[in-house]
C-alpha cells in the first residue's frame, strides 16, 4: 500500500495534522479508505458519520483516479467554535468537469456507474466546494462536522 506524500505535519497535536496521499493506482484508493477511517475515529465520529466520510472520500478519490487521471487526496482536522472535522481536499490535473451542474445532478455519469457520485458525495458531507477549469483539473474540498 502507498504511504502519503508528504508525513503528516503536526503542530498543537493531533488535530492540526495534515497528510497528502497518491491516487493513481486501484492499492492507493485502498489506502485513502483506511486514512480518511483512521481520521474519522481520531476525531471521534460515531460509524455513521464515519461511514458518510468515507464514502464521499470514495467516490470522490475514483472520479479523480478515473476522471482525472489521478492526482491526490489531502486529509486535514479542522476546528470551529469547539467542533472538530474532517476535511477532505481531492485534486487532479485531468480535463476539468466541462458541465458542473449536469454532473453534480443524481444520475449523470460519464461511465457505467449510477451517477451519484458528486452529487452523492455533496450530500454526504457539510461543506462541499468545487473548483474546476477545462484542461487544468478539478480541486474539490469538502468538510464534515463531528456533531457529536
């Protein structure tokens, strides 16, 4: 299994920590499963919101792998007025999403899937941002909030 990038960089503990992982073979989506699971719990998400996270983390990471032509998956823990999260930023350099809207509506898909990848994976999450221009790739960020 891959190992991230960079280690993750760790300052004020373990909430501050930030780990970036590879995303160009079937292993390394394997292995952001586990990630954004082991960061789930670290931030005390009951299963189902970790199971939310790691679903969004999911689709997310295929459509970069498969759309995108690969690129990475950044994990980081943010904080806002006493609430601790996840946040997930997933960036390739593939063809950019040409249609946003029509791609982030349930059953588009540009494959064999059942089209609610994005759309799916908006839902499942808090905060759910998309950045993307035709031919430089797509960044997308999303964040879940422990409510717990």
């Amino acid at each position: 299994m891959g190992a991230p990038t960079a280690p993750a960089e760790r300052s004020g503990g373990a909430a501050s920590a930030r780990a970036t992982y590879p995303v160009r073979t079937d292993e390394d989506l394997i292995t952001v499963r586990h990630a954004v699971r082991a960061a789930t719990v670290e931030t005390g998400f009951g299963l189902v919101d970790q199971t939310r996270v790691v679903t969004a983390a999911s689709e997310l990471a295929r459509n970069a792998y498969i759309h995108g032509g690969g690129g990475t998956v950044t994990i980081e823990f943010p904080r806002n007025a006493g609430r601790r999260g996840v946040r997930l930023t997933v960036r390739d350099e593939g063809p950019g999403i040409p249609d946003l809207e029509t791609a982030l509506a349930d059953g588009f898909s540009t494959g064999s899937g059942l089209g609610h990848g994005l759309g799916g994976a908006r839902r499942l999450m808090h905060e759910f941002e998309v950045h993307t221009e035709a031919g430089r790739g797509t960044t997308i960020s999303v964040t879940r909030w422990n409510t717990q």
